[in-house]
C-alpha cells in the first residue's frame, strides 16, 4: 500500500485544505493509499492569524507549531509521495518547501492562488512584507524542483510551466451530493441577494455597494441582502444582514441565498483565483454575478449559466433583470447547476485526481486518458496536452 503525506499549512477551517485536499482522500484510500495530512498551524493559530493583534498568542502557537513540523518532517522516508499544498511551513523563505523536494524524490507541489504575486490584502501575522518575503520569486525554485506541480487553473498553470514541465490543471471543485440543488423562487417573497467570502476578500464588496443600495431603492420591499464572512463590515446597504462564516452551517447558510455576488478588481492576484465563490454558488443553482476576472471568465458564459459585469451600471443592470426576472433565473439556474456537475464536480475530478496520483506512484498500467483540464472557451473537459 502506497503511503501519501499531505503537507498543509491550516487545519480543515481553511477552505483551500477542505475542497483541494480533505474531499479527495476517500477515493484515493478507497483506492488503497494510505493518506496522512500534517498540517502547520493549530486551530488556535488559525484563528489568530485571522484576526487583528493577539501577537502574544500567534507568537507562542507559532513557536509550538513550528517544532511539531520539524518532527513531521523528520519521517519523509516512510512516505511514497509527499504533497505539499502551498507551503510546508508558512513563514520566511521557501527554505523547508526546499528542503523537502531535496530530501525526497516525489514531491507534487499544489497551489490555488497567485501566491507569487503581491496580494495588498493578503498577510502573515498581518504583515504584507512577510508574504512577499515567503514567496515572490523564492517561489520557483520550489516548482522547478518538485515531481509534478497541481495547479488550480490556467493561469497558475501557465506561470508553473515557467520553470516545470509536468504540469496538471485540477480546478477547486465541490461534491455535488452535498450541494444539491435549490429549485429557484417565484419571486412572492423579497429575493436574499448574498455573498459568501472571508475578511481577505470582503474588500471587493465595497466596489458594488453603490450599485446595492440603488438596487434596493428602485426596488422597494424586492431584495434584502446577506454577507457571511464580513460581519465587521458596514457599507450602509439597507436590509442587509452581515453575518459571520460558520464552518459548521456553510451549506445551510449558502442555500439562503437566491443570487450569489462574486466582485473581484482585476489585478495579477485575482486572475489568478480559481471563481471558488461562483463555483458554490452554481452548484446549488444559485443564479450568479461576478466580475469577469481570470477563471471566472472560463467558469461563466454570459448570460448562459451566470451573468458577468464589469462596471456598476452592468451589475445594476444584471441584478435588477435577475430579480426582476423569474425565467431568467431559472433558465440560469439549471444551466449553472449543469456546468458544475459537468466540469467542476468531485464526482467528475475525484476519479482523475486518483488517475494522476496512480500515474505519479507508478501503480496504474496504462492509464486510459490524460488528467484533463477544463476547455477555456465552452467549459468542457479537453485533454491535457
């Protein structure tokens, strides 16, 4: 039996361990690997990183955690492959990442977002500087030496292929047995116009709160509003409910909503995020409007499965006809839905994840199809070239 050490840097609160490793690891044990996930941070650093000042307690878990994964990384030997997702140890250099691909001749690097690129919201211990120190550039060295590198979509891809041949596409997807369908409204009741996210991307709300609040002023009693994830958020929208992201509801509190808002600025960070937030979204057939930046443009074809805008007079313009239209949201509904249990579903890429970690063991003959990635123009599985 094949052993496999997933290297992360958060517990399972993190939604990037969740949906790009946690998911998977019952098809590959049922596939008969032996999977360990070693994560950096404790439950209690998590949350500390996450929040404002607690520097004594980020200090003290920090050091804690650090000396845990030094002892990880002591036993590399008695894996087959060591996948690490973004980072083995989160702070400084790439030094231990480095390390890692040095002492171990199979190590798949994955990554879900820009991190080489300069996030302006995006920080370790709430300092930019840290972030730019850990990755930037140190960053390829890291995927010139790794076995294979798994990126979450092209434009991750294309950067890898920079400094590393073997290179897949496996896009952040959901299981569509736990994000069933939610049957569109009639529109008797006021619509709940909503956003799912997290404090590094609630930022990207206040560029359409203009575009809300005319919203709700040119249809009165017709829309209310309901933002997890940013409860320290105020944009001064009216009806609007600021909640807090709760691990334990995330799909409950996702199914309230009637239509899923994805704002993005286009800048080298976000073309490289993976339209996580419309992914969930469609999943449940919640009609969605995003912003027309990096893989959402792959993700959403206008006016087909979702709608995309990018000024405040197309996201007024879509919302008003999203609300204003039952058969429209219907129509976009099951065509979002449609796309997601296609393209973007564990049913569908948890057998090809399986495929290429078989492919990277040595345990598949003759394996009948290439790790495909999604086809840029129409959504559809292409092969991997």
């Amino acid at each position: 039996m094949s052993k496999i050490l997933f290297l992360v840097a958060h517990p399972v609160e993190d939604a990037s361990r969740r949906y790009r490793i946690e998911q998977f690891l019952p098809l590959l044990e049922r596939a008969g690997y032996e999977c360990t996930v070693s994560e950096f941070s404790t439950p209690q650093l998590f949350e500390a990183l996450h929040s404002k000042g607690k520097l004594a307690a980020k200090a003290f878990h920090s050091i804690y955690c650090s000396a845990r994964r030094v002892v990880r990384l002591a036993a590399l030997s008695k894996f087959d492959l060591i996948f690490i997702h973004r980072e083995a140890f989160p702070f400084f250099t790439p030094a231990f990442e480095n390390w890692v691909v040095s002492r171990h001749g199979k190590v798949v690097f994955s990554f879900d977002d820009a991190i080489y690129a300069a996030h302006p919201d995006a920080s370790l211990l709430n300092h930019p500087w840290l972030y730019r120190f850990k990755y930037g550039r140190s960053l390829e060295q890291v995927i010139a030496r790794s076995f294979h590198v798994v990126a979450g979509n092209r434009t991750l891809e294309k950067y890898a292929e920079r400094f590393n041949s073997k290179v897949t596409v496996i896009p952040t997807v959901v299981d569509c047995e736990k994000y069933q369908y939610k049957p569109v409204g009639d529109g008797t009741r006021p619509l709940v116009v909503g956003w799912m996210g997290s404090r590094s991307t609630a930022s990207y709300l206040s560029s359409i709160a203009p575009v809300l609040r005319k919203l709700a002023a040119t249809l009165p009693g017709r829309v209310e509003f309901r933002l997890f994830g940013c409860q320290d958020m105020q944009l001064d929208i009216p009806h609007a409910t600021y909640c807090p992201f709760r691990l334990q509801s995330e799909l409950p509190d996702l199914r309230t909503l009637d239509i899923g808002l994805m704002p993005m600025p286009d800048s080298r960070w976000t073309r490289g995020k993976c339209a996580f937030k419309a992914i969930q979204y469609m999943a449940m057939g919640i009609p969605t409007v995003a912003s027309p930046v990096g893989a959402t443009q792959d993700l959403i074809q206008h006016n087909d499965n979702g709608l995309l805008a990018d000024s405040s007079d197309q996201w007024f313009e879509h919302l008003q006809q999203l609300v204003s239209g039952a058969d429209l949201r219907r129509r976009i509904s099951l065509r979002a839905r449609q796309t997601i249990e296609d393209n973007y579903s564990l049913q569908v890429w948890g057998p090809r994840m399986v495929a290429l970690i078989d492919e990277m063991c040595g345990t598949s003959v003759a394996p009948a199809y290439r790790v495909p990635k999604v086809d840029q123009q129409v959504g559809s599985p292409a092969l991997h070239r």
